[in-house]
C-alpha cells in the first residue's frame, strides 16, 4: 500500500506511532466475497427483465407517496418511511402494525408479472435503535457510543438495534453514520462518533457486523453506510455544504471508516448530499450525487465496492441542472437506486426516455439492477417473507433497556469534579432543576419519533425512564423533589442540586449553527444560565447534567457548577444517568472520555486533535473518574460579539444568539421580557406574541397588536459592529405579516430605554405590502436609520418594531449584515417616509 510523505499536522489527524499516511485509496476485502452461482442467478434474472422492470427496482418512493398495489404495477424495488412517518401516519404503531404493511408491500412484489418475482425491500433510519417506533429502545446517539470508546458495545447496539427492525418487517438500516466531524457547528454533529477518524473506523466493522453478521441470523439486516463522503469536512459545518479537502485529506480523514465498514461487509453506500472541492488539485467535484469520479472511480473502482449505491432523499435534485424527477448525471455516476420519495412516478417516466434516447446507457442500468439482486440474494431475501422470522411482529424484541442503560453509563463524560463526591449518598435530599430533567424529547434528540425529534411527549416513548424518574427511583421518592426554574424553592432544604440542562431536538439543517452564531450555548438557551445563576452560590452544590449533541462552549455554566457532566443525548434510558448519580445496590463509576474535543473559547469551531494550534478547553480522550478531583479555577467567560465564520454579520436574535439581545414588549411604562417558554403567550395592554415558525419549528415570535404597544430587542450595552458588519450594512430579518397594520407601524434603532436614538422609520406602507405574502426576507439599509438621527455607537436596541392599531407579524432571524444595502432587494429609505 502506498504511503504519502506528509505532515500529520497538515491532515490534523493523529495516527498510531509508526504509521503513515495513506496516498492511494486502500481496497479492503469483504468477508463477503463473490459467489459464482449467485452471480450467475443474478445475471439470467436481468437478462429477463424489462426496461420497467429495471428501472422499478432502481426507485425507491415513501411510504406515504406508494400503495402495494403500485410495487406491483411499477415493480418497485425499495420503499422507505422518512422520520416522522408510521404506517397508517399512527405515530403509535406497534411492531404487528409496521409489519402488516410490509407483509402487504412484500406480497405486492410477488404478484408482478416478472418471470422471477423480485421482493421488495423497505429501508429505514434506525439510527440509535429503531427510533421511529414508539415503545423502541433508543440508545445514545453516535457521539455518546464513541464517548465509551468500545466498539464492542457499538456492536451490541447494533444487533439489537437490527432485531428491532426485523420486528416490523423491515431488512434494511440506513447506518451507521460514520461522517468524521471537523466543525461542531454542523447539526448532525451527534451522528458522528468521533473526530478522530481512526476511532470512527474502529466503530465502523463491529456496527456493520452487528446489523448484518454474514445473514445467517434472523436478526441480521443490510446495513448502509453514509454519507459517502466528507459530510462532516463541509466548510463552516454546513450541512450540504462544501467539502474543501486534497484527495490525501479525503482518503486519511474521512474515508476511514469506509476501508472498516466495507470490509465488514457493508452491502450498500448512501451517497452524500455535501459536494467536494479538491483544492489541493484544484478539482471541483460538485455535488457527490453527480460525481463519477468519487462513486464510480473510487468507491467502486479503487475500494472495491459490489453492493449497491444509494441516493440521499431528494438529493439527485441537488446536482446542477436535475431536478427531484430527473437526473441522469447521477445514474451515470453511478447511483445504483434512487431515494425520491415523492416525484418517483415521474422518475421512472423520465429515465426510462433518458435510457431510450441513449442518454443513459443500458448498460450502467443493468450494472445498478445486477447490484441490487446480488444485495438482495446475498441478504436471504429471496423466497422468505417478513413475517417468515422469528422476531417478526413481536413488540418485545423492540427492547433492550439494560444494553441501553450499559450504554448510557459508559457513554457519560465527567468534565469538572468539585462537588460532592459521586455518587451521591442514598437518603440525600435532592433538588432537581432544569429544562431537560423529565423531558424525553430532550432526553433523545433528533431522530426520535419524529425526523428533528421535536413534537414529543413523554407519553410518546411508553418504554422509556427520564433522568428525573432515574433518580427518583434510586434516591427513593420522598428523597426528590423537581423544579423546572428553581423559583420560590428554599434551597437550604436539600443537601444537592442537580440541574439537567442543555440543547432541544434538532436534526440535519435546523441544527445546523450558521456563520451569524457561535459555539456559546447560552447565546441560545438562555434559561439555562439563568437557571444556573439562581441556584449556584447558594451554599448547596450544583451537579450539572449536560444533555446535548455536540461539544459546546460553556464557561460559563461551568463557572456555576461543582460538577459537571457531559451526557450527549443519552436516549430512553434515563436510569443509566442515574446509576452515576446516586449511590444504588451496585457501584459504577465514570468510565466515558470525550471523543471530541471541548473548546476553550466561542469560535473554536474547527478544533480537532492534531490541527494547529490545537488548545481545548479539555482534549480529545479527557474523562475523570468520580474519585479524581479537578481544579479548574474560574475561566474566562467573556466572548466577543458577532459570529465565528462571516464577520459582516451581526446576530441581533434567532436561533444563532437568542440572548444577547433578548426580546420584551413594551406597552405605556410596562415592559415583560418573552423569555425562554416556548409555550407560553406574554401580554400586555395592546399587545401579545406567542412563538410560531417562519423556517423551522418554534423559530420565530408571533406579535399580535390591538393597540399602542412595542416588541425590542434589547442589551444592556452599545452594540460594537466589526468593519465588516458596519459597512454598507442593512437590518434584515425574517417574516410573515399575517394582518396588515390598521394603524401606524414604525420601526427603530434605540439607544438608553427612554431614548429612541432618532426619528423613527415609518414602516406602514412596507408591512401593508408585504401582508398574505408569506415567508419574506427584510432589509433596510443601516443609512435609513443614520439619515434620521441614529447614533450606531450607542444603540442598545437595534431593532424596535411599534404599532398603534391592530397588526400581526411573525419576526426571527434579526441580524446586521454588512453589504445589506446595496443589495437588489434592500428596502428603499424613500419607502420609510
């Protein structure tokens, strides 16, 4: 094997001593090798198939958008359930329920008029457990497993994870993941198991093998390893970014868990939605769904690769110039089936005309329907139905609580050690605070139930225990009591606190941090400084417990803790954080170290071992142990202004920074701050605003005027523009104006609170015209405001929207961005006269 004389540093990735970097892609060798009379079965089935016959089995539609009746009449060779889609849309399916349906979608493929009836096979994002069915185990995320640093246990949460989905009739995982993340920024980060790429590649085979063993089980399924590739290197942490990474980058970094995972066996690949810019040669693949040279010329070509290829949900449509319907470029690059949940009728139609025009040649079509019968004979799926297992329908093999709560208490990290010493004594009295404590939604992550897991009760998840239920259960019931904010609890009557905070649901997109943002978690959850400033310093010590699905920075909260513990996104096993906690019948200690590295400062967003200047908070492999006693000191938890990726923008409020200009409404001399209750409606005379959503769920604030009355944004300092940010700079912001103004609208920058840092810009005539238009985006040139009298060197509140009659407008996503107004779209001053 070729190596490449290189400096480590360069690559940021740490290898054993001794060892060199790749300069050529491996080929691993399968330990499921060719079979002859296999080969030779696959080869006289498609020489008796027609066009349609191909190209259904290369489609593959949701479940919602294809009935059984047409897997028979368009020969469908996939189905798949996105998150969030049960059979019948009941969200409480039970295992008998998915299996019906795919005893139906099975029974369709045997009644087409193939001379060799092909079965249909269903294909889900069992990504931590079957997660899409309620009363599943979930296991920790990604993120959490590589905390354990034991893929021994990955692969026992994998072949518990495929039993479950062999329950509901199901034969194939869309996982693992096996991204290797290089900005935390990035929404899926959680998915990954690690930034170092060779413990993402020592996960890797022990996960396929857990799901697929070499099929000879009954709780064997396909596995799919994604995204093929550089998902987790986009710039920025963007997902479906860009990937700017050399070939050796790719091949060292990032292709790691592919040599593991293909030799383990792994029978398909999910093509990546990212597209990848060698800059070291200077080659622009473009999206990686179009690009031969990366699935073609190297997953196929130089490792080796003979299952099938494919596509992400839509993301054929991502390549220049297709469209969800059609997209030969990616059948010519090599994607074997394609994922197009809803336009697959016109898929097929236009295909089939790309294949009879010579567009697309028949032979990369018989190549992509030989692959895909040789999965699907490998996998035994020929001549067996769903309900033919030995686990089919059975709710209880959906379950595997104790391998869970195992996996939760190995996962947990413990980061400052201060406190009182863990676990803490049974007969304790404790006082449990924090957003996070009972709420399973948290608890879980994205996901879960649903694709962002948000809309979730804890009714949802029927065997499942929260963290608040784990410790009552070990420090007994009278021993607890819970508050969500702490307010109005005398602290002298406990002998600890455990506050259970951090992030909400969130998965790809949504949870994405942009540029306008930074890696302080208080930017965006608020409540959970506040809640830590009210207990902390009270004479009782404070246990942390950090639910979240990616390295953050918080000093501050640390700051506020005597302990503190990073929990991930730990699942449906609460108790497993508990078994830490609080002393019980056996002693377990923290065993879990970080997998990724913690930052020190806000906009370390590209902090992995190895790199330059390489200086976390708490390194890669940092992990204490409960009698290990740290001593951190007070850190620095001052942060600058503005984002980390793009200087010319200035976050005022949104999902990037909903604290440091907090929203209130004003009415007369009374002003009520909105707070972090996503639930709750605020009112005063003349004005009410609840949350609703412009781009993604509970994203936005909806102000409903009936008279006088203001909505600001406001800190308790001047804000401080970089150059960037200043020049040419426009206020934009996000929304939907839902009633026209009745009455005068204004908008305004404003300075002390009684001062209104000039003559206000009256915005009546702009919401008028933007009223029943939807989503729309704002800016107004920064001069609008100047002209009128604005000093930006002491503006405290840089936005300021007031109406004297009736008026309803939705608002989020408020920022400064520098070049604003000179672009086409920017709102003329002579407009805000």
């Amino acid at each position: 094997m070729k190596t490449l004389n290189m400096p480590l540093l360069a690559l940021a990735i740490a290898l054993p001593a001794g060892a060199a970097p790749l300069a050529d892609w491996p080929r691993p060798k399968s330990v499921i090798g060719k079979d002859a009379r296999l080969e030779a079965r696959v080869a006289a089935i498609v020489a008796n198939m027609t066009l349609a016959q191909k190209i259904g089995q290369m489609t593959q539609p949701e479940i919602k958008a294809a009935t059984p009746q047409d897997v028979t009449r368009y020969y469908l060779g996939s189905v798949l359930n996105g998150g969030g889609s049960w059979p019948n849309g009941n969200k409480h399916a039970r295992a008998a329920d998915w299996l019906a349906l795919a005893e139906q979608y099975h029974a369709a493929s045997m009644a087409t008029d193939m001379a060799v009836k092909v079965p249909v096979i269903w294909g889900i994002d069992a990504v931590h457990g079957n997660n899409n069915v309620a009363g599943a185990t979930i296991f920790p995320h990604n993120i959490g497993l590589g905390a354990a640093h034991d893929p021994r246990l990955a692969g026992e949460v994998a072949a518990a994870t495929a039993r479950a989905v062999r329950a509901t009739g199901i034969a194939w995982v869309f996982g693992p993941t096996i991204a290797v993340v290089r900005d935390d920024r990035w929404g899926r980060t959680y998915e990954s198991f690690s930034e170092d790429p060779l413990l993402v590649k020592s996960y890797a085979g022990p996960y396929v093998t857990g799901l697929q063993g070499r099929f000879k089980d009954d709780a064997n399924v396909i596995a799919s390893i994604k995204h093929f590739m550089g998902d987790g290197g986009t710039d920025q942490g963007k997902d479906r970014g860009v990937t700017k990474a050399g070939a050796a980058e790719m091949m060292n970094i990032h292709g790691q868990g592919y040599y593991a995972g293909l030799a383990a066996g792994a029978q398909t690949v999910m093509v990546s939605f990212n597209s990848w810019n060698d800059v070291v040669a200077g080659v622009d693949h473009g999206k990686l769904h179009g690009s031969r040279a990366a699935v073609t010329d190297i997953l196929k070509g130089k490792l080796g690769f003979d299952g099938f290829v494919v596509s992400d949900w839509n993301g054929i449509a991502e390549v220049p110039g297709c469209r969800n319907d059609s997209c030969p470029q990616a059948v010519n690059a090599g994607i074997d089936m394609f994922m197009v949940p809803d336009d697959w009728k016109a898929f097929i139609a236009n295909t089939t005309r790309q294949v009879e025009s010579g567009e697309i040649p028949m032979a990369r079509i018989d190549d992509a329907v030989t692959r895909i019968l040789r999965v699907k004979l490998r996998a035994g799926l020929f001549g067996k139905a769903p309900s033919q297992n030995v686990y089919a329908g059975k709710d209880e093999a959906l379950r595997a609580r104790e391998l869970a709560r195992r996996a939760v208490r190995q996962s947990l990290v413990l980061l400052k050690n201060e406190g009182p010493g863990l676990p803490l004594k049974r007969g304790s009295r404790i006082l449990v605070v924090g957003k996070s404590a009972d709420s399973l939604s948290n608890q879980t992550g994205g996901w879960s139930l649903t694709w962002q897991g948000t809309a979730n009760t804890n009714a949802d998840f029927p065997h499942a225990d929260s963290i608040l239920a784990g410790i009552k259960a070990a420090a007994g019931e009278g021993k607890v009591d819970y508050s969500l904010d702490a307010r109005g609890v005398n602290l002298a009557d406990y002998d600890a606190v455990v506050a259970v905070i951090g992030e909400t649901p969130y998965a790809e997109g949504d949870g994405d941090i942009g540029p306008s943002g930074t890696l302080r978690h208080s930017s965006r959850y608020p409540e959970d400084l506040a809640l830590l400033e009210t207990v902390a310093g009270k004479g009782k010590p404070v246990v942390t417990v950090f639910v979240a699905g990616r390295p953050l920075w918080v000093n501050d909260l640390l700051n506020l803790s005597d302990t503190f513990i990073a929990a991930w996104l730990p699942g449906s096993e609460g108790k497993g954080v508990s078994d830490l906690l609080v002393a019980g019948s056996k002693r377990h200690d923290f065993s879990g170290t970080l997998s990724f590295s913690w930052p020190k400062s806000v906009c370390q967003t590209s902090l992995n071992a190895g790199g330059a200047d390489y200086a976390p908070l708490f390194k890669l492999g940092y992990g204490l142990r409960a009698g290990t006693r740290s001593a951190l000191g007070r850190l620095d938890a001052r942060y600058p202004a503005g984002g980390c990726g793009s200087s010319n923008s200035f976050p005022v409020f949104g999902q990037a920074d909903r604290a440091s200009f907090p929203l209130a409404i004003r009415s007369g001399a009374q002003v009520k701050p909105l707070g972090a209750d996503l639930n709750a409606t605020i009112a005063l005379p003349g004005v009410s605003v609840q949350t609703s959503q412009i781009n993604t769920q509970q994203d936005a604030k909806q102000v409903s005027w009936t008279g006088p009355a203001s909505l600001e944004a406001r800190a308790g300092k001047a804000m401080v523009l970089a150059p960037a940010a200043a020049k040419d700079s426009a206020l934009r912001f996000d929304t939907i104006v839902t009633s026209a103004p009745a009455g005068k609208v204004t908008l305004a920058m404003a300075c002390a609170a009684t001062s209104a840092c000039g003559t206000p810009l009256d915005a009546t005539a702009l919401f008028r015209r933007l009223a029943g238009k939807g989503k729309q985006v704002v800016k107004i040139p920064l001069a609008c405001f100047t002209a009128r009298g604005a000093d930006l060197a002491r503006v405290e509140a840089p936005f300021v929207v007031a109406s004297d009659a009736a008026f309803t407008a939705a608002f989020t996503n408020i920022d400064i961005v520098g070049g604003g107004a000179l672009e086409a779209d920017a709102v003329p001053c002579g407009e805000l006269q």
